[in-house]
C-alpha cells in the first residue's frame, strides 16, 4: 500500500518527486528552496480511498534550508506487512542498521554512529535513554507511524549533542477514514490488533468554512518467543498497548496537540547470553509524551514533553539477579522565526531542553537452592522454583538532571545555479550529580558551551544532474550516564568518569544527484572525524569505565537509485552503503556495520502489487572489542497488496524466505536474527 506520496514543490526546472511502490520517497531538492510540502496518506485505507485527500504538512525550516543542499530521503511502509518493530521502516535506509543486541528494544546505527551519537525523534520530540546501547523506538507501535526521515551526517546545528551521527525523524500518518486492521506473524505467533479514527467539526465564525479535527490510533500486539533458522529459541517475547490522540483546532494559536501513551510489559532481550549465562528481561517499559505546536504572527514554536520508566532483571543461573529501575521526565521548548534580507532566507531559532529525575536504582538478590524444591527443567522459570533469592544490597546508581540553552541560526540563497547554505549553533548545558545535596556547589556539577556550525553549497550542472559539498562541525557532550553512573549492567559492572572531556567532529560529505521523469538517484561520500571519542574501556575483571580515545574516523560511501515504469506498473529502487571506521592507531572502532546492498522491485497488477526485497550483507573481520566476526548473508523477502475492495485489503509477505541462519549485527552478544515467517494483515475501512 502506497501510504504516502510526497509532492515537494520547488521553484526551479530541476525539481523531483518520485515515489515507489518499494516505499521511498525522494527529494533531490538540492538547488530550490522547498516552497510546499503536501502529501496524501490514509494509513490503513485503501489506495483507492487513500488518494482523495491532500494534506499540507508542516515541516521543521531546517528541512528547507538544507533541501538547498543534499538530497533527504523518506521511506514508508508499503513493502512491510505486520512488522515486528518500528526499526523496520528505517532499515530501508541504506544508511540505517542494525546495532548491538536484539529484541524490541533493539537500537540502531546511522552510518556507524549510535548509542547517544544519533537523534531519534517523534515528530521532533527526541527520544532520550540512559541504557549504553542507546534509545530504541520499540516503544511506538508500528501502525501509528506513517513515513520515516532520515538526515545521515553531523546535525548537531539542528539537533544539538546528540545527533553528532546524525538523526532519524518518525511521522505519524494521517487519519482520513476510520478503519480497523489485524495483523500476524507466524514466527513468533504474534497477534497485533488496531483501531484509528478521527472526526471534524465545522467552524463557520467566518466567511471561510473551517474544520477543526481530532484523531485517535489505538493499538495491542502479543507475541511469543521466535526461533533462528535452525530452530533455536529467541527470546525476543513482548506485549504492548499504545494510545495515540491528536487535536487540530482552527482559528487558534495552537496549531495542533497530541500525546502518546505506550505501555510495555516482559519484553525479552535477544541475546546469544540466553538462557545459560543471562536471562535479561524488562517486564516494565511505560512512555508517555506529547507536543503542542503554536503559530504567531511573530514566531512558531513547540512544547514537548517525555516521561519514561524502564524495568531490567538480569538473571545469572544458580548465582544471583539484578534488577534497575530507570525514570526520566524529559522536556523541552522552541520558538522560532523567518525573515528575508534582500536574496537571502534567514531563520533563528531559541531552544530550552531538560532532563530532570534522570534516576537509576538497583537491587541484587543471592540464589541459594531451596530445600524442598523439585525443579522442573522443561520451565522456564525452573530455576526460580529451584531456587530462594536473598536481598543482598540495594543502591542508587544513578541521580543525576541537565538543563540546556541554544540559538540557532541559518541563512540560504538561490541564484540561478548556486544554491548555498550556512548555520551555527551556541549551546550552553549543565549536568549536575543530584545524588549530593548540595548540588549547586558540588564539584559533580559540569557545564559545556558549545559551538557548532555548516556550509553547504549545491551547484545544478544540467537539467538533470546537480552536485553538492556538505562541511560541518559537530559535538557530543557525555551523557549522565557516562558522567555519574556506578553500578551492574547486563554487560558487567560499569563506572562513570567525571574526567571525561566532550566529543568534537569535523564531518565532510560530497553528494551527486541525477533526476529525470523515471530515473532519479544519488551518490554520497562521507568522511568524519572524532576527538575525544568515548568508549567503555575493561580496567579490571567484569569491570568497565568509561574512558576518552583520542580520535577516530568514520568514512565511507552510500547510494540509491529509484526508477518507474511510464505507467507506474514497474518500479525498482537500488540502494547501499560501503563504511569503515577507525581510532587513530588504526584499531577498528565499535558499531561499524557491515557493508551491504539491496533491491526492492515492485509490480503493480490490476488490483495487486507484489513486492520482492534482495538484502546482500557482506562478512565482516575487522572487530573491535566486544563485537564478533560476521560471515556474508543473502536473504530474499516477498510479499503482496490485494484491494479486494473499496473497504478491504489483504496483504502477505514471506520474510527470510530461504531461512539464512545470522546474527543481527557484529555485537559479542546478539542474538540470530528469526527464520523464515509469514505475515499476514487485513485492513477494513469503516
């Protein structure tokens, strides 16, 4: 299902649009300034029902100001059915992988860069964790997400510390018609079941008739634990209820409101650990967050908010669990303008964002066998039955807020074939230790001011080429957890460092696009470069502490090719990326993944679209501490729409078809991915 389509209107003869039935959308808009955004997306209806509506999306300026420059790319769900995990319409991206261990809340790498090196966001409200691996966006159900966008490359202008490695932005999808869909997968018996609606009233205070609009997006999903392709066991189980409410008003300041409610219960960690040195659980994942987006005749600007909870136990057969408990309230404010100074678009933007209550408690408990226990080893939990657990401590391991202020400001021209663009950023932050009552005056406190900034230039050199350099400066400021936390982790125990100095880079990119009516397509070369990069270091037996490196560089390449048949029957979409990454003795640095390429090709008959994915991962040796070597894969997925009507649609898809037996990614402790397993989704328009 073809559940957006993207029309960027630009203001010169070399402008693109295209979209695939492989589900991406492409803006080559690397010389006009993007004037309009307009889409037409109905999730869950039928295409035929779909391409009645038109609506206008507002869009972050700093997606126009550096549309002038490199090509930005979308990706939606039209050859996914039932997707286990909202990463999988990200895993589209060429640039986006797979890292560390698996399980819904499995994270992922842009370009080599993750953990708190990346920015994911909802809406533009960013997604902050205090686990090592990073945040994971697990948490959203995938049938509230229409399109995804992801910005690869340093974005610290835009986005601050933590998208050093760039960012990824998810979007919900618009609501036009109620309907309700049902989906299932065969793997791990996963049931998923959701209910969208919306309504509109009339607002005729005026001469102009105006709706305002509420809608809703409801949603469960269940599932068991999966199995490799050798029939081993994953455990890799979840259940999740989410609510979603937006409200548009009319003739009002505010522009629009949602919230988001997630809540998450025994979600199992997929790890190569499971079951005989760990069992690491999180039988708690609750979200709650929202934003409220509001217009002036002076400025616009957004209200956020995030308020999370997460829940870990860490089972070692016969020796002892750890449990933590995780709470965060995140928050953030921006107002922002434009103006015009002769030729040139200038925008600023003010940005207040916090984390306060970041707290981290831990409990270990001692397993000594039980008397009179008869332990059944065909359960899984025979060894809490054989055993009795004993409190042995229990301690704060993390206590800890940040407050940070920015300004941001860029300017952009047009000339005839020069597009140029430039930005800066000061950023100003506060860490404090709030686990010391006297906070304020405490050593543990530590500020950073941060400068950061970009040039960019994009040359049209015929109707249908264009080319494009990309210069910027980018930080990271070590997170809370790097600064302040002492205590277990799945991985051992782990000690923050007060010593630690904030991360700086220098990221250059080189892009060439080609557009013309069928064809359209890109290639990017990248090149960044660390100081100061921070890593978990081994300083005695299971203990690591954080420790900065002196340099690292990540460097590489990346392409797509879209192309469409006159009739649209036949689409195609080529795509990959080449990537290496080393510290500046040249020991291979953590979380590069391997490289890869694939192939989404699409045909559309009559009323069914059958959709293929060739995915090519080739092997990996150059490892760095706590990764493993990983052999080449191959693996084929297929799939189709029926519109079987104007209110139902059947779609099925065959996942690892051919049953590759590998792991998720380079990580020591990552599970093999899932076997071969059939999806299947109907959805009914109401």
């Amino acid at each position: 299902m073809r559940s957006s389509l993207f029309s960027f209107l630009l203001d010169s003869s070399f402008s693109v649009s295209s979209k695939s039935s492989s589900g991406l959308s492409v803006s080559i808009a690397a010389l006009p300034l993007l004037l309009t955004s307009s889409f037409s997306v109905a999730q869950g209806a039928p295409l035929n029902e779909v391409e009645r509506y038109t609506v206008t999306a507002a869009r972050p300026y700093y997606d126009e100001t550096l549309s002038r420059i490199f090509p930005q790319y979308e990706f939606d769900k039209s050859g996914l059915v039932a997707p286990l995990h909202t990463n999988d319409v990200l895993l589209q991206s060429p640039s986006v992988s797979l890292n560390g261990q698996g399980g819904q809340i499995q994270s992922i790498s842009i370009r080599g860069y993750s953990r708190w090196r990346i920015q994911s966001l909802l809406d533009g409200v960013p997604i902050v964790s205090d686990r090592r691996a990073g945040s994971s966006i697990g948490f959203i159900p995938p049938d509230f997400i229409s399109t995804v966008s992801v910005l690869p490359g340093a974005a610290s202008t835009y986005l601050g510390s933590g998208a050093i490695g760039g960012a990824v932005n998810l979007h919900f999808g618009e609501i036009q018609k109620p309907h309700l869909r049902v989906g299932y997968s065969s793997n791990q018996q996963m049931k998923a079941l959701s209910y969208a609606g919306s309504t509109r009233r009339a607002d005729n205070s005026n001469s102009l008739t105006e709706e305002s609009e509420t809608d809703w997006n409801i949603s469960y999903r269940s599932a068991d634990n999966g199995e490799d392709a050798n029939g081993g066991s994953l455990f890799d189980q979840f259940e999740q209820s989410g609510l979603f409410v937006r409200h548009r008003p009319v003739d009002s300041v505010i522009k629009e409101a949602w919230t988001l409610y997630s809540d998450n219960n025994d979600i199992g960690k997929s790890s190569s650990d499971f079951p005989e040195s760990r069992i690491t659980t999180y039988p708690k994942n609750i979200h709650w967050l929202g934003k409220i987006a509001f217009e002036s005749h002076l400025f616009t600007g957004n209200v956020w908010w995030h308020k999370s909870s997460l829940d870990t136990s860490v089972l070692r057969p016969e020796s002892r669990i750890n449990d933590s408990e995780n709470k965060a309230f995140d928050y953030g404010f921006n107002i922002s303008t434009d103006t015009q100074l002769k030729d040139w678009d200038l925008n600023w933007q003010l940005q207040v964002t916090g984390r306060d209550g970041v707290v981290a408690d831990e409990r270990e408990f001692t397993l000594t066998p039980a008397e009179s226990a008869l332990p059944d080893t065909t359960s899984p939990s025979f060894i809490t039955n054989a055993f009795e657990a004993e409190l042995a401590y229990e301690v704060r391991t993390l206590d800890a807020s940040e407050i940070t202020t920015a300004a941001v400001a860029d300017a952009s021209r047009q000339w005839e074939r020069l597009s140029l663009a430039l930005g800066a950023r000061v950023d100003w932050q506060r860490q404090s230790d709030d686990s010391d009552a006297n906070t304020f005056q405490s050593s543990t406190a530590q500020t950073n001011t941060n400068l950061s900034g970009y040039l960019g230039a994009n040359y049209q050199l015929s109707q249908h080429w264009a080319a494009g350099m990309y210069v910027s400066s980018a930080f990271r400021n070590p997170s809370l957890t790097e600064r302040f936390f002492a205590g277990e982790t799945p991985r051992g125990t782990v000690l923050g460092s007060l010593k630690l100095e904030t991360e700086q880079a220098l990221n250059l990119q080189a892009s060439v696009a080609y557009s013309s009516e069928q064809l359209q397509g890109s290639i990017e070369v990248f090149n960044q470069k660390i100081d100061n990069y921070i890593e978990r270091i081994m300083v005695a037996e299971d203990v690591l502490q954080y420790s900065n490196l002196n340099s690292a560089t990540i460097e590489g390449m990346s392409y797509q090719l879209s192309w469409q048949s006159h009739n649209d029957a036949i689409d195609a979409r080529l795509s990959g990326m080449w990537i290496s990454g080393e510290d500046d003795l040249g020991n291979s640095i953590a979380d590069i993944p391997a490289n890869s390429q694939r192939l989404d090709l699409g045909v559309q008959w009559q009323a069914v679209r059958f959709f293929t994915v060739f995915a090519y991962r080739a092997s990996k040796t150059d490892i760095a501490d706590g990764e493993r070597a990983l052999d080449e894969v191959f693996t084929l997925d297929m799939g189709a729409d029926w519109q079987l009507n104007e209110r139902v649609q059947l779609q099925a898809s065959w996942r690892n078809l051919t049953n590759q037996q590998y792991y998720t990614s380079a990580d020591d402790k990552a599970a093999f991915a899932q076997g071969e397993s059939v999806q299947l989704a109907i959805t009914y328009l109401l």
